[in-house]
C-alpha cells in the first residue's frame, strides 16, 4: 500500500513545485499600473458621487476618463459603459451614448443592465422598433425578478406610436406580476383616457342601513353604530350630527373590533392603512361602506385653514368623482326609472338660483370681485382655463391627466378670436404644489392669455367670460349653474349627460339628464348638511347662513390686470418684514398686499420665519443666508422677481441687509415702514448703548464732519461681527441702520407720532402706513350664542364669562403684562360677572409661569402660541373684548398695535394705553383708555366695559374709526401713489453725502427684451452669477442682451460684430463715458487682413428680421432649413480670437463674462486658442450645434470638452433656439 501511496505523492509534488515556480515567474505589477488603477478607482467614485447630486455633465466625463483609461471594451466593467451612459442620456447626449454600447455589447455579451440602459437610450432617440425590441428583450431576461418600470417604458412606446392594445397588453401583463404596483394602474388609466377606453362598468348599491341618508331631505335616526376614520378636528366637528348615528368609534383603528359596527365610513380615496381596515371589514362583514366627502356648498373657509365644514357628500361605495367605475350617483342617473317629481324639480331650480344671485359656493373666503373692471373692455369672446393642483388624485379618478391639460390649452389656443383667462388653483401658485397650466403657459407663450394668480369667488369669474374649459373640476358644474358654455376635457361625475361639450365620450353614461336632475342627485339626495344654531339643516338654511356669516369683499379695482408675458405690471413690490407669516406684521403685510395685488402690482414678500408659498396672489418666501450673502437660490428669486420697489419692514439687522443687498442686485428703491422703535429696542439690547452716536446722523443733511465723528466712534468689532454672521445679532446695529434710513427715498411710519418724528429727522417723504384691516373684517358677522358656546366650550372656557382677549406678541421691553394681569384681578374684584383671559402669540415670557403666579385663580386662562390665521380670527370673534394696554413710554409713543386694528374693524371694544396711538381715540366713546402704571387705575378704566350693551356702543364707535384710518384699500392705494412718486420723482440716490451711481442713468438707451442668450444668462444666474463687471460678446448682432449685461452691473462692455447694419446700430449705444464699445470686425481660424463674410436670410429682403452671416460654407445649413438662402458677401475685416482676448484681458478680469455666437466656429476657435486666455474668464456662453448645420460639423461636445479640460464646470443646455443652435454654459472652478 505504501508503494502506491508514494507512486501518487510524486506527481503531486511536481504540480506543487510548478504552481510555485509559475507564481514566481509572474511578473509584479508595476508602480504606474497601481497608479492608473488607484486613478480608475477615484474616478468611478466622483462619477457616483456626481451622480447622487444629479451633476450629469460631472459624472459623464469622470466615467468618459474611467473609460478611456481601461484601454479595450473587453476589460472594461459593466459598470463603467452603464454609468457613462445614463450621464450621457440624463445629460441629453444620448447620440453620443449610443455608439459606445453598442460598440461595447458587439465586444461583450448582452448584459441586462446594459440591454435596459440601451433601450433607454434607444427610447431617447425615437429609435422606436429598436426600442421596442431590447425592452422585450431585457423584460424577458429579467423574468419574475424584474420591476414594472420596464412595462411601462415598453406601454409608453406603443402608446406613443398609437398602438393603445398592444400597451394595455404589457400593462396587463405587469398587473400580473407586480399587482401591487399603483403606477402601472395610473398608467392604464391614463392610455384608457388618451384614447377613449373606459373600463367596464362596475356596479354598486344601496343599503337598509344606512337609508336614512339617502333622502331629499333630512330623516331623524339616531340608531346604529358607525366605525369612522374620520377624527374629531375642529373642522370635522359636525360631521357625527350630519350622519346621524347613534354613536360612533372614531377614529376607527386596527386595534378597535368590528364586532357591533352596523356602517364603515372612509373619506374619499385615501389609501391609508386605517381607511384600508375599513373597507376589508365592511367587506367581509357586508356592512355597508360610507365614502365621505365635503359637500359642493360647504364652509366659510377651506379646511386646511381649520374652518368648520358644515357638510357631506355620502356616497355608498366608491366616491362620486371616481369616473374609472360606476358609482351609486351615476348608477341613479343612468336609471331610466329614475325620474324628480315638479315639486323637486322646482326646489332644485330655486338652490340653483340663490346659488348663482349670492355667489355662494364650497369654500366661501374668496373674494367677490367685479372680474369685468378687472380685466378691461371685452373686445373678444373669453375662455375660462380652469387649473388644478398637479397630482391631486381627483384628476386621475376623472380619466385625466397632464395630456388632458395640454389638450385644454391647445383647443383654446386654436380659438384665435378668443381671449384666455387662466384660473391657477391656489396650492399651484409659483412656488407652491405644482400646476398643470402654468408650465403650458410658459411653453407656448401668453399673448391671449391673462393668468389669475389669487383667490376670486368663481361666479365673478363666470361673469366675465363666455366659455369655461375644465378637466374635472366643480367649477364646471357650478358654470353651468351661471349658464356657461362648459367643454369637459376629462370625466367629472357631471359629464356625459347631455350638458356638457365632452372631449372624451363617456358611453356607459347613456341618459340626457336635466341640470335640475343633476343638481338633485348631488346636492340634494346625496348631500347631508348642517347648520349651527338651527333647528333647520336644509341646503336652503346653509346658503342663508353662509351669506349672514361670510365677509363680503367687494374690493374696487381701477388697475386693469395685464397678460403676463406682454405687458407686465408697472409696480413689482418687494417686502421685506422682520417676522414670519403668522407674525403680527406677516398678518397685516398680508393684508396690504392682496390690497395692493388689487390695484395692479405685483407683490413678493421675503419673511423671517416660517412662510407659506402664495396667498391671494401675494408671494411669500424665507429669508436664507450663505455666509454673509442671501442664497443662491433665494438671490435666483429677486432677480426672476426684479422688484422696483423694495418695502422693509422694522428696524432689525437682517431685515436691513437683505434690503441692501436687493436694492444692489435689483436697482430697486428702496422706502422703510418704521414699526419700532429703534432707540428703545437698542437700549433695551445693549447695555453700554451709545444713544448719542447712534442718532447722530438723524438729520436732513450732514457734514462731513458730522459722518466723520460718527465713523470715528462706531464699534467696528459689532460691526464686523454682524455683517459676517447674519445669526450674531438681529436687532440694532447703527451702520446698517443710517444706511438705510438714508438710502430711503420714502419713509413710512405706522401711526402719527412716529411720523413725525421720521419727517423731521430725515426730510424724506413721509407717509403713516397703519396696520389694515381686510374689507371683509369690517362686515364679519358676530357669532350666535350656541356657536360662541361651542368653541369656548372647546377650548375649555365656560362660555357665561367676559372673555378679554390680548392677541399678538407680548413683548419683554416692559413690565405691561404683569400690570395688565394683575389689573384683571382689580377688575374682578369690582363686579359678580365672571371673567376669563385668552392670550395668543409669540413672546420670550414665560407666559405659562407668569400668568399662573400672578392672574387670580378665579379668572379662567388659556395660553396659545402662535396660533395660525383661522385659530387666530376664531378666537377674536369669541372675546368680548380685545386688549393691548400700556403704560407711557419711548417704546408704546411709537406704536400701534395691529391686533387692535382687526378687533376694532370687528366692532369689539378694545383696551389700550393713552400714550402713543391711545391718544387718538376717546376714553368711553371708541375705547377703554388705560393711564399710568397702576393696575388699579387700569381696572377703573376698564370698569365701563363690564356691561353687554356699553361693550357693543363702544366696539360699533371703534369700527367707524377703523373702517376711516385702516380700511386696506385706501392704505393700499394711497401708498401705490407714493411708490409712483418716488420712481418718477427726481429725487437723489443715496445717503446724502456719497453720490451714488443712479441705474436710472441707463432709461435713455434704446435696449430689447428679447435676447437669443436669454436661456443661459438665466442659467448661469441661477447657478450664481449675480453680479458681472465686464462682457466680452464676439457675434452680438445687436446685443439684445445688453440690457440684462447693464441690469447685472456691467461697466465695461466690449462688442464684436461682422455685419454692417449691427455694427452701425450698436454704436447709437455706445455712451461718453466708454462703457459701451464696439468694433466691426470678424474673427477668423487663419491670420488674415479681410474675411468674406455671407449674409444669410430666411427669405430675399435684406430687411428682413432674420438675417444673420457666417464666415464658414452654409452647405449644410441650406440642406438642413431649405427656408434660408445666401443674399450677399461682404468683405469685413478679419482678426483672431487671440488677439481679441489679448486685448480684452490686459484689464482686470474679475466679473468678466465671455458670451460667442460666431456660426459653426467655435469650436475651431478655441481649439487653434491658448486655452489659458479662458482662464481670464469666469462665465462662459457659447452657441453651439448639435447637429452639422455647419461644414464644421456639431459643435456642442467640443466646446464644452475644452472648456471642461480649461478648468471649466461646463453644460448643454438642451433648449434649442429658433436656428436648432443650443447654448454650452461654464462656470470657473474655484481651485
């Protein structure tokens, strides 16, 4: 045995001895292969980083590098060719793409990821046979482990073609598979609309369960247990008393049983897991399902603002708006044995009547707007757009979607003797979620076209326009109501009934239905409402007490709103306020914007703290550092905004920087709304304060003597500290102080003392801006008992008590609060009548702590931190008096509360101090005037308000003062005037001793809007070019853009133009000054004295306005557009690039700008240039060409290749231009 054993050990000896001298003959790695794989290695890493941050052209060349430096297709990984790939496609360079894949799959094997990643491509390019088969290539090798997104590409590309069975086939298919994928059931939907497929009908009933309300009217029930996901919010409220049960598990969870339940109630379609609970058990039990909606005449206020709702849509099933099946609604309608009485019939006619005569709706806090003098004379025939909030489900329940829109605009757009008026919904304002309408206004232009961007009550608009176009939404039907001509882009629940002009035929709807019939199934049958302080709870009943109830705008409107594009606004107001939106000056800046919005302007105001994005056309926005500098972004915004105006409210630090750098970045001017003031808060915030110095400069005119002393003494420690660091200090600081206040063309002040004082001490105009009041908060009905019951009871205050109510901030510059308290323990001492204090806002007291130390324990107290709007007014209407009293003092002389100015536009009794704006008003008459600091005092005064009907003489007296002095309208338009004024004006810039450069010096210059470059100037804004010094433009033509060069702060321009005409009319701008030069010249590859230069036009007319030249054979370009022609040469002088850069770059260079538009050279040019003349550079915008219009060939990859490998970050912008040209911008990397 041991023989064999041995006779084995030696060959495997030998193969031991082999594989160790094979591994020790194999040759070590040299130190510049670890080199380049340690540079591979770095570079997929920056391609995947570029990737996650979506900087397509980054991770293209990172992964182009990795490429290259793998040699062969054969060592190259998957990831790598894939990667390299989807950059190219993200960054629109498909074409480029497409060959190295499939150089690289004729090399290597078909990977899946690779075979997706070519279909892509394949898809990008339209290839659509192709495209189709890879993708049913890839999905078949994927098999199970694949996702419905390769389905969908594949549907997408047979419904593109028209191909609707074949794309419902795959979509079928991916059900299959991947049933519970939402996207492919959207996608179904969508081709099923695009063309004309509705799914079959499905059925649905009714139950014994749940008839009671399903009536005409209302029934007493009172019976039954319903499980509800529904909670009890402060809106939802009514919502047990509509339905009717005899009591409820709400909200219905996975943990509650369904033993007992009699009916399920969901709302609408959520998809939420407690909703979802609902509907198994209702099915597996068979207890009837609820689906529940707010009703179509519903509440005072939207929900979201915490308005109560006062009724219910009740659909058993599936929800009525839900088009893709049968609901109960149609199934009624569609019912030929269903027929209304003449009784119901007439019952029906008159809710439509009152509904149209009171302008009463679902949400009733829009405005009533005469939309005839808003818009101007009718010389045409208008369309109503009607515009909806991008993904909101109910536009896909009604079979519509993006196309739907689209299919909207076009048809409007095809009615040329038509005018549009577009509808924004309010979420979908610039901004906000997202619009379908909006992006096809900007796509396609706005000449016809007047955009609606603030709430308006829609029978004001019915009664301006002629036509309404809706995709799905109620206006339509409530168009209908007002006796509109309604065309129904998609399938809302009133549709395919005879009364509407139908886009998408609705078959299984099969009966012509009456409006009345209409109106009786949903309003009516279907609806349960609910009115508080009624034994009544009719549709009827609920219009009355909307119209009692809601207020009444009725706002006068002498601007006439222009379209958009054409001709914009005359005032772009900026404000600027030191508070978020639910601050107390948010609140009324609100206010006196829709105001302003009103009369013509456009309004953007940039807040402290929290914001929301638009409201009533007033924009909104948060005020965002980088360093010591606004935002790119929030930068990007002023400049897309440009304001003419900027408007800063208050007297703290960062409110005035960013004025001062919009004033820099915009040329606006510049006024001041002095609040506060600023002497006390700087006291009260620094205790070494110099108040000497700090009002130094508080006067008409100064010396320089005086501004030398001032310089001298200034803590330019704080100073520096502030401007470098935006979160140091937010109050006052003096530098930034004096320059505004004197940079200020207009000052405002919120009262008259305030005033004053501002006029004497600057000799400015000056003008008193009070806090306003909406037109609507002077007609505010007053609660009835059992309303003003309920929400006291609510929130845990006993309803028999005098409510005194101090909203706003409660500041700790003073002890006032504390007096105020315990004057309140005075007062309660004097009378048997119970009181009650409610205090909401913001402040840095301890609120909680104070008010339990030192309020009675007898007084009931609330304490709510900034309370939004709606919880902010709900609160106001509850109290019987409204309270901001105070002693005398710098800081109450120059102020005026704005919580009092709703209050006393309400018509509620108000408290306040003598000093300051009490002054104004007569203690016993229009208020309660508190004097001095003693709390006994304070309670005598306030004494005269303990009794109901001296309460309501005293509050009627104060709303007469407040509808003169704070109506918003008249502050509004008294300030509009002011603005004008002071743009037209020949006032001075500046702060009295430095001149400063006015931009107004440019209004003189006969400049164009419509730049060619006007895509990638906005670009390279965006990405942060704010402010330019020099331009440097070879090939301007005539330089449209020099205007915006101007408006970005360009003081030196140089101008290269071949053609004569350009030329000539380029020198008409060129100023004393030298600014502005020009020289006729073109440049060429090759050194040379002369150049022969074409002109080329769009038809024989010299004149004509599409004339351009180029130096280079237009061969190419002739094939390409047949349209143009070569209609002469001219023999022009000729220089290099070299030599322009030469000249150019001898000069400072920081801030310079390169822009070339030179015909199919450029990249020629650049590549025969030293690309270290780039270098002088630190933006870029060259024209280019994807295609070979030029002998030259394409030009967009080669120039942005050289500017990238000169130091560049380097993109295509994909937007081409009239002549198929496309822009390549760059931005210089910072080493």
């Amino acid at each position: 045995m041991s023989k064999w054993i041995n006779l084995l050990r030696a060959p495997l000896s030998i193969l031991g001895r082999t594989n160790k001298s094979e591994k020790a003959s194999k040759p070590k790695r040299r130190p510049e292969e670890d080199a380049k794989s340690a540079r591979i290695k770095n570079l997929i890493r920056s391609a995947e980083n570029f990737a996650k941050t979506k900087k397509w052209h980054e991770a293209a060349s990172a992964w182009s590098q990795a490429h290259e430096l793998y040699g062969s297709e054969s060592n190259l990984p998957v990831k790598v060719i894939e990667g390299e790939s989807k950059a190219l496609r993200s960054s629109g360079r498909a074409h480029i793409a497409l060959p190295r894949l499939e150089t690289f799959m004729a090399a290597r094997s078909r990977h899946p990821s690779v075979l997706r990643e070519y279909a892509a491509v394949l898809t990008d390019l339209c290839e659509f046979e192709k495209a189709v088969a890879v993708w049913e290539e890839f999905i078949k090798a994927k098999g199970e482990s694949g996702s419905a997104s390769a389905h969908r590409h594949l549907a997408s590309l047979y419904a593109n073609e028209g191909m609707a069975s074949k794309a419902l086939g795959v979509l079928r298919d991916a059900k299959a598979k991947f049933p519970d994928d939402q996207s492919v059931q959207k996608m179904e939907n969508e081709i099923r609309l695009d063309f004309r497929i509705l799914p079959p009908s499905r059925s649905a009933s009714l139950t014994d369960a749940t008839s009671h309300l399903f009536n005409e009217y209302r029934i007493e029930h009172k019976k039954g247990i319903a499980g509800l996901t529904v909670r009890d919010t402060p809106e939802n409220q009514f919502v047990k008393s509509m339905l009717d049960f005899a009591d409820y598990v709400t909200p219905f969870t996975k943990g509650d049983s369904p033993d007992g339940i009699d009916a399920f109630g969901v709302w609408g379609i959520t998809k939420a897991t407690s909703h979802d609970i609902c509907r198994r058990y209702a099915a597996r039990y068979e207890k009837p399902l609820l689906t529940l909606e707010y009703g179509f005449v519903s509440s005072l206020d939207i929900a979201l603002n915490g308005s109560i709702q006062h009724s219910l849509i009740v659909c058993p099933g599936p929800i009525y708006y839900d088009s893709t099946q049968v609901t109960a609604p149609e199934a009624m309608l569609n019912n030929s044995a269903f027929a209304i009485s003449s009784e119901q019939r007439a019952r029906a006619r008159l809710c439509i009547d009152r509904l149209v005569e009171t302008k009463v709706t679902k949400y009733n806090h829009a405005p009533i707007i005469d939309m005839n003098d808003r818009l101007g004379p009718r010389h045409k025939p208008r369309i109503l757009l009607v515009d909806q909030r991008r993904g909101d489900k109910s536009v896909s329940m009604g079979l519509a979607g993006s196309t739907t829109f689209r299919r909207m605009f076009e048809h409007a757009l095809e009615m040329e003797d038509h005018d549009i008026v577009v509808k924004l919904h309010p979420d979908a304002i610039s901004g906000g979620m997202g619009s379908y309408l909006l992006p096809l206004i900007e796509e396609f232009g706005a000449d016809r076209v007047t955009v609606i961007d603030y709430e308006v009550n829609p029978f004001s608009l019915f009664e301006a326009v002629d036509k309404v176009f809706v995709a799905v939404s109620q206006i339509g039907l409530e168009a209908l109501f007002a006796g509109k001509d309604v065309y129904c882009f998609g399938v809302p629940f009133y549709a395919g009934w005879g009364l509407t002009n139908d886009i998408v035929a609705v078959p299984r709807r099969r009966l012509t239905r009456t409006l009345e019939e209409i109106f009786h199934v949903f309003y009516l049958y279907f609806s349960r409402y609910w009115v508080p302080g009624s034994n009544y709870h009719e549709l009827e009943n609920l219009i009355e007490h909307i119209v009692k109830n809601r207020f009444q705008t009725t706002a006068a409107v002498s601007a006439v709103v222009k379209p958009i594009a054409s001709q914009p606004v005359a005032l772009r107001i900026l404000m600027i306020v030191p508070s978020g939106r639910m601050g107390a000056s948010g609140r009324y800046m609100q206010n006196l914007g829709e105001s302003l919005v009103s009369r013509g302007c456009q309004v953007l105001i940039l807040a402290e703290g929290r914001v929301q994005p638009a409201e009533n056309g007033v924009r909104w926005s948060t005020i965002d550092f980088e360093g010591f500098r606004l935002s790119p972004s929030l930068r990007a915004r002023i400049a897309g905004f440009m304001p003419n105006v900027v408007y800063m409210n208050g007297v703290r630090t960062r409110a005035q920087r960013t004025a001062l750098e919009v004033v820099a970045l915009s040329g606006a001017a510049l006024a001041i709304q002095s609040e506060d003031d600023d002497i006390d808060v700087y006291l009260h915030h620094n205790t070494d304060a110099n108040v000497e110095h700090l009002i130094s400069l508080d006067q008409p005119s100064i010396s320089e003597a005086h501004l030398a002393k001032f310089l001298a003494e200034n803590n330019w420690v704080h100073t520096a500290r502030v401007l470098s660091d935006p979160q140091y200090d937010r109050w006052v600081e003096p530098v930034l102080r004096i320059l505004t206040n004197r940079m200020a063309k207009l000052h405002t002040a919120i009262w008259h003392p305030f005033a004053e004082r501002l006029a004497k001490e600057y000799g400015k105009p000056t003008l008193v801006v009070p806090p306003v009041a909406r037109n609507s908060d002077f007609s505010r009905g007053n609660l009835s008992q059992e309303e003003r019951a309920s929400i006291l009871t609510r929130y845990g205050i006993d309803p028999k008590r005098i409510v005194f109510f101090l909203g706003g901030s409660v500041y700790d510059y003073s002890n006032d609060f504390q007096i105020f308290l315990r004057s309140l323990n005075e007062l309660s001492n004097r009378t048997d009548a119970p009181l009650a204090l409610i205090v909401a806002g913001r402040s840095k007291l301890p609120l909680d702590r104070i008010v339990a130390e030192t309020l009675g324990r007898h007084i009931q107290s609330l304490i709510v931190p900034g309370p939004p709007d709606s919880v902010f007014m709900e609160l106001t209407k509850v109290a019987d008096v409204c309270c901001s009293p105070g002693g005398e003092s710098r800081f109450e002389l120059y102020r005026l509360p704005s919580r009092l100015v709703k209050s006393m536009a309400m018509g509620k009794p108000i408290v306040v101090g003598k000093c300051g704006f009490g002054a104004s008003l007569r203690h016993g008459e229009n208020a309660a005037i508190t004097e001095g600091l003693d709390p006994k005092s304070w309670a005598e005064s306030m004494t005269i308000l303990l009794k109901e009907h001296d309460r309501k003489r005293i509050g009627e007296q104060g709303r007469q003062f407040a509808l003169a002095n704070f109506a918003a309208d008249t502050v509004a338009l008294n300030l509009r005037n002011a603005f004008e004024e002071i743009l037209t004006g020949d006032q001075e810039v500046g702060i009295g001793v430095f001149r400063e450069r006015n931009k107004n010096d440019w209004a003189d210059v006969p400049l164009e809007e419509d730049a060619t470059t006007h895509i990638a100037l906005r670009n390279l804004m965006n990405s942060g070019m704010q402010t330019v010094k020099r331009v440097l433009h070879i090939g301007s033509g005539r330089c449209r853009e020099l205007n915006d060069y101007i408006r970005l702060g360009a003081s030196d321009v140089l101008l290269i133009e071949p053609q004569a005409d350009c030329s000539e009319f380029l020198d008409g701008l060129c100023d004393g000054a030298g600014r502005i030069k020009v020289s006729r010249s073109a440049v060429v590859l090759q050194p040379s004295q002369d150049a022969a230069l074409r002109i080329i036009s769009y038809s024989s007319d010299r004149e004509d306005c599409g004339v351009f030249s180029s130096v280079l054979e237009p061969r190419t370009l002739f094939e390409t557009y047949p349209a143009l022609r070569e209609i002469g040469k001219e023999t022009i002088l000729a220089t290099q690039l070299a030599n322009v850069f030469s000249e150019f770059s001898a000069r400072d260079n920081v801030g310079s700008l390169l822009v070339v538009e030179v015909n199919g050279l450029e990249a020629d040019l650049f590549e025969r240039t030293d690309p270290s003349f780039l270098c002088d550079f630190e933006w870029v915008i060259v024209k280019a060409t994807l295609h070979p219009l030029y002998a030259s060939g394409p030009t967009a990859s080669r120039v942005e290749r050289i500017l990238l490998e000169a130091g560049f970050s380097a993109r295509v912008l994909l937007e081409p231009g009239n002549d198929g040209c496309v822009f390549v911008v760059a931005s210089r990397l910072v080493n």
